[in-house]
C-alpha cells in the first residue's frame, strides 16, 4: 500500500482516475457510434419499410398517410428534442462566456433543468388581462408555433430524407415563417397593454423591412442554382464543390443577420427590449404561454441554423466524411455550429436601437444586397456560357469576398448615414427643455 | 353522391376552412376578430390552390395575402376607432343579402354552363410539365413581358408616390425643436 501511495498520491490517483475514465468514455462512444452509424446510416430504408409495412395490409392511400403522419412525429419529435436541450446549452454556454457556471443542480450536468423548468411553468397560473380579448388573447402562443413547425418541413436532412421535397422550397419557408408577423400582431394587441402594443408594433415593422434583404439574399441563392428546391441547391454545392456561402459571402451575411432579426435573437432582439419596453409583445402572458413564446424564438434559432446549412454551407456534406457519418449527422452538426454561433453573438453584442437597426435595413442592407444581386447575376449568365464552371467559379467566389469587404468599407465610408443627416440629433436632458415645468402643460393620460 | 376519396375529403375541409371564416368575418363585431379569420381565410384557398397542383400560385397567396396583405389591414385596422365594441350591424342588411343570393345564382350559373374539368387539375396532369414556376417564368417573361413590365412600372409609381406623400418637409422640423425649447 506504501508503494501505491508513493507512486500515486491521493489527488494524483483521483485525477488519473478521471482522465482514464474520459479516454475509454470517448473510445467507447466512437465505437458504439461507428456501429449505430453504419445500422442508421440511411434512414430512407426504415421509412420504405415502413411504408411497403403498410401498403401490403391495405390500400396506397392509407400507407401514404401513414407514413406521413410517422415523418411529421419525427420532426416534431425532434423540434421537441431540440427545444429540450437548446435551452440548456444556452444556458450553459452563456454561463460559461460570463464566467459562471450555469444550472448544474437538476440531474447530472443540470441536463434536467428545462423538464423542471417546464414543469414549474405549467403550474404557474395563467393571468388574463380583465379588459383583455380573450379569446384573441389565448390564440397566439399556440399558433405561433404553427410556423416554427411547419417551417422544418423543406429541410434536407441526408439525401433521400426531406420530409417536403417540394419544387419551391425556399419561398414556402420565407412564407410560412411571414404568418408569425400578423401572430405577433395579436398577441400584442389584444393584451391591452400600452407596453405590449408598442413591442408589437416595433416589431411587426422590423419584421416587415428585414424581409426584403432576406428575399434578396435568397434570389441570388435561387439564380445560381436555377433552383428553390433545398436538395436541389445542396447538390449543386456539392457538383460544382463550392459553398455558396464562400461564393457570395454577403448574401450569406445578409440573410443570417437579418434572419437573427426576424426571429428576434441578439444583437436584434428589439421585441424585448427590456430597457425601453419592459419585455415586448409577451409582456402580459405568464407562465406557460410566455414559455411557448420563449420556446419558439429557440426552436426558430435552431431552424435559422438548418436553413444557413443547407443553403449556404453545403448542406449534409463535409470534405468526403460523409461517406463514413450519416450525412444527417453532419447536418445536424453544422446546425449546431451555427446555433453557437448565435449563442456566442448572444452573449457578446449589446443590443442595437431602434432607428439604428431601421437605418441599417433600408440604407445599408437593401441597397448593397441590390448592388451584390446584380453582380452576382452578371456572374451566373457569365457561367452560363460555359459547360462546367471549373476554375471561373472560384475567381468568381474570390471577386466577391473583395467585393464584400470593398462594399464594406464604401458604405461606412462614404454613405454612412451621418453623412445625410444635417445635424446631429443629440439628446436632451430634461433641464434643458424647460425641466419638471414644461410636464405640467402636459396633459395627464389619466 | 360524391365518392369520398382523399382529394374529395381534402377539398371538402379546405372548402370549409375558406367558407367557415369568410361567414365570420361577415358577422363577428370586432373588426380585430374578423382580420384573424380573413388571414385564416386566405390560408384555406391557398389549400385549394394546392389541390388544384398549382404550388407556386398557393405559396404567392400564402406570402402576399396570408403574409403581406394583412399586416396592411392590420395598420389600416389600428387607424379606426373602437376597433373591438360598437360595430353595429349594417343598416344595408336586406340590400347585401339580396346582393349575395344574385352572386350565388349566378356562380351556380356558371358551374352549370361550364365543363369545369378543362380548369381543375386534371386539365393540369395531362399537360407535360412538373414544375409550375419554370412554365411561369418562361411565359412571364416571354409571352406577357408587356404586362409585367408595365406592371412593375405601375408598383414602382405607387411607391414613390406614397414616399412623396408621406414625406414631411424640412421646415416640420423646425417647428418641433422651437417648440422643445
């Protein structure tokens, strides 16, 4: 026993110990995800088998819902899934960026916390507003998962695994994801609430002017590709080995910023500003309706990182590895990649003012997402002349970045708003317009 | 009798998500309550639309109409007065309702006279195509490029008249920063 001490201390025992135990953990893992890979590693085949299943114990019709209704559970199962464990990784990622630890009491790692969470809020009692509408006012928070849901339906998760492998894709998302505005709406109006109005109104009216660089960004992703189907873009990332996001980094840009507007993340988290407007459109919902609301703008984070992946980042594929990792995985991944990204842009940027971002929108991101859209058009009909894009995809993709950075540089430079202000609108204390006094000629709302 | 398949049972349920709603808006006092059920009404006929295999015009109605069109009623909404109490009845009942039975006899009318299946998606499927945003493309902007040239001029003079109108002067101002001080 001496020489057991001698050779390995306490502490030092303890700590070998533990990183023995991570070292087999991971081998272990690997190989039981090498096995699990190769037995899932297409899920097209449990769904035929699913269907033939059906099909031989009644008619075409029958097996054709059957197996729709089994790939819409899958993908609720998994917006469920996501919206489970995303709200612990921000938590705890966004914990880690602030030096804390995070939640770590509820089960190991504190990976129970959202079921307590979810738990406590449907025992919270749900308030209605007296003056409130109330049957306007029970609507949204559920409907405004409609879009969240529906919205997953074109994703290309592997190649033969889209659940609405539909020729127009990238405008049913951009359409269905435009329900959640009139949605908003109501949930603010029919609170009767000064504050809930005002943060619906904003925005409503954010929503509305970030929706013309996102249809910008996704014309140019649709004219090179002479496609809106979302395999269809995926495949032809991957025919002509190019990410359309390195080809034209301003419209991957353009559409990821304004899309953190449009589902209401940081630095564009305007709905909820809570320094000017207590808390935004949900700000009279409690308990589980205001948890339905916080559990969309999750799940629509997560949807805004599939979306980045497959039109901008080359979807299921990854440098030869899928041919070893279910491409589903490597989507997955990717979406992940870029839901810590959002994090981290969470946890680092304040949050813009109002007019700073209107500003932005129509004076910045409209006008140079035109400009990026002609040129990129000018480059699609150069391509076009030829049978295979080559090396000419590449010189292209090379112009752009400076072009991105060039368009950069001239717009803060030389059309920067100040520019076409004439004079600084600074703002006032309350002494210098005449202080206390000048509220009395004020009337009173009351 | 009609034989109950898959597309009958799909039409018959967005037939009554179109209907249902649009009879709501006719008849429900607030006018907040009638706008939901005008968007829910617009999403039943973008059904319709999918049913007819006509997927580029369905998703067009569920982002103009669903999408666009509402949140323009909805500014228009906000601008009235008592928006949710004292919306009377119309004193022009028995004038619309006359109105509405001369509309139903003439569509029954004109389902009578018409052989609908030239227009319904059985026209459609024996026609050679799979994707109906290249057909509309390709006659867009061949066939009838006048018409949407001309269209799009017509959008483009809507919105700078609208700018123009709503654009204040400069010397509004003027006027708010002398009154601060």
């Amino acid at each position: 026993m001496s020489f057991f001490n001698q050779v390995f201390k306490g502490p030092q025992l303890a700590y070998y110990f533990k990183k023995i135990s991570i070292a087999v953990f991971i081998f272990i893992v690997i190989v039981a995800g090498y096995f699990f890979s190769q037995l899932f590693f297409d899920l097209s085949k449990f769904s035929q088998f699913i269907f033939d299943f059906v099909l031989q114990r009644s008619n075409y019709n029958f097996a054709y819902f059957t197996s729709s209704i089994i790939g819409a559970l899958g993908i609720i199962s998994f917006v469920g899934l996501v919206l489970l464990v995303g709200s612990w990784v921000e938590r705890r990622v966004i914990a880690k960026f602030q030096i804390r630890v995070g939640p770590n009491r509820v089960g190991p790692f504190g990976l129970l916390q959202p079921i307590a969470d979810a738990i406590k809020l449907m025992q919270k009692e749900v308030l209605v507003p007296a003056i409130a509408d109330k049957t306007l006012f029970l609507i949204p928070p559920v409907a405004i998962f409609l879009p969240a849901i529906l919205a997953w339906g074109p994703i290309p998760w592997a190649p033969n695994m889209s659940y609405l492998n539909i020729n127009v894709g990238i405008l049913y998302v951009f359409a269905v994801s435009s329900l959640t505005v009139p949605i908003i709406f109501f949930a603010g109006w029919s609170s009767m609430n000064h504050y809930a109005l005002l943060g619906s109104m904003r925005t409503v009216a954010m929503m509305v002017s970030y929706e013309i660089p996102i249809s910008l960004s996704l014309l140019s992703v649709a004219i090179i590709t002479g496609t809106l189907n979302f395999s269809e873009i995926v495949l032809w990332q991957s025919t002509n080995s190019i990410w359309l996001g390195l080809f034209m980094p301003f419209s991957l840009f353009t559409f990821f910023f304004a899309s953190t507007a449009e589902i209401n993340r940081t630095p564009n988290d305007i709905a909820e500003a809570e320094s000017e407007i207590v808390a935004g459109y949900h700000i009279e919902y409690s308990g589980m309706k205001a948890g339905l609301f916080m559990a969309v703008e999750l799940g629509n984070a997560v949807l805004l990182g599939a979306l980045v992946t497959s039109l901008f980042l080359n979807g299921w594929f990854l440098f030869g590895i899928e041919k070893f990792v279910p491409p589903y995985i490597i989507f997955i991944g990717k979406t992940v990649a870029i839901y810590l990204l959002l994090i981290w842009l969470r946890a680092t940027f304040p949050r813009f003012r109002l007019d700073q971002l209107m500003n932005f929108a129509w004076k910045t991101l409209i006008p140079v997402s035109i400009i990026n859209f002609f040129v990129i058009a000018i480059e699609v009909t150069i391509l076009n002349q030829f049978q295979s894009t080559g090396i000419l995809i590449y010189i292209f993709a090379l112009f752009n970045i400076f072009l991105f950075l060039g368009l950069i540089v001239v717009w803060s430079k030389i059309f920067s708003v100040d520019k076409f202000q004439p004079e600084k609108i600074q703002p006032k204390f309350a002494g210098e317009i005449g202080g206390l006094e000048a509220m009395k000629g004020v009337k009173s709302v009351d | 009798m009609i034989e109950l398949t898959a597309y009958n049972f799909s039409f018959i349920m967005m037939t009554l998500i179109t209907i249902l709603p649009a009879l709501g808006i006719a008849f429900v006092n607030s006018l907040m309550r009638s706008l939901l059920l005008l968007i829910l009404s617009f999403i039943g006929v973008a059904g319709l639309f999918v049913l007819l295999s006509a997927d580029f015009i369905a998703i067009a109605q569920l982002l103009i109409y669903a999408g666009s069109i509402s949140i323009l009623l909805l500014f228009a909404v906000m601008l009235t007065p008592e928006i949710s109490i004292n919306n009377e009845n119309s004193k022009y009942f028995l004038l619309a309702s006359l109105g509405a039975i001369l509309f139903l006899y003439l569509m029954i009318l004109l389902i009578t006279i018409f052989d609908l299946n030239q227009l319904t998606g059985n026209a459609l499927n024996k026609l050679d195509f799979d994707n109906t945003i290249e057909q509309i493309g390709t006659l867009l902007l061949g066939k009838y490029i006048i018409a949407f040239e001309l269209a799009s001029v017509l959008l483009l003079f809507a919105l700078i008249g609208a700018i123009s109108i709503v654009r204040s002067s400069e010397s509004d101002f003027d006027v708010k920063i002398k009154d601060s001080k």
